[in-house]
C-alpha cells in the first residue's frame, strides 16, 4: 500500500501582505494548490491528496507577489506520522502566520 498525505484545512492567523494574500501550496516543489485569496481569520479547504515517497516529503506556503513570490515556509511531513491524528504544520514567519492541517494514511 502507498504512504498518502491529505490536505485539509488552512487558517490564516495573520497576512504577510497588509490585507489579503494571494496563497499556494507546494508539494515536492510542485504547486498543488492555489493561489486563493486570503486574509486574516479566514479559513479554505485545500482538499488535496498527495503521495508520500520515501521517508518523508517538503510541503511549502507561498504568497503571489509580482515580480517574485513570498515564501512563508515549509514543513516537513515522515512516514512515521502514519496513523495518526490529524496535524498542523505550521507557516511563520515575521508577518504570516498559518496553520495547515493533514494526516497521513495507507490507502
């Protein structure tokens, strides 16, 4: 059976722009999700299943900036969080503050 990761749901505590931030998700330095806009206090569900290779994988928070995107970073996710209850990787840096929740199960 393959490792699976699913993505659910993503709270912005706080923006890294002033109001609102354009927000994506990246798995394995792959957009997976987004951009949707956000500002503080709202809550999307991101709704992503995703593989897990090997021992563990990098998932990454950006916001959509011209010219270049604000990384707000990442977390990494193992294989030994198999089984689980549901977590939240945590995006913070000295603006932003988000909370993406997953699990990780066999299927």
């Amino acid at each position: 059976m393959a490792v699976q990761i699913q993505f659910a749901n993503l709270h912005c505590n706080s923006t890294d722009d002033s109001s609102t931030d354009e927000i994506f998700v990246k798995w394995a330095g792959n957009r997976i999700w987004g951009p949707t806009e956000m500002s503080e206090g709202s809550v999307v569900n991101v709704d992503k299943f995703v593989l897990l290779q090997g021992d563990s994988g990098l998932v990454e928070l950006f916001d959509e900036d011209w010219p270049s995107d604000d990384h707000l970073g990442g977390y990494r996710i193992t294989k030994n969080e198999l089984g689980g209850p549901w977590r939240s990787a945590k995006f913070k840096n000295e603006d932003a503050d988000y909370d993406l929740w997953y699990r990780v199960f066999e299927g």
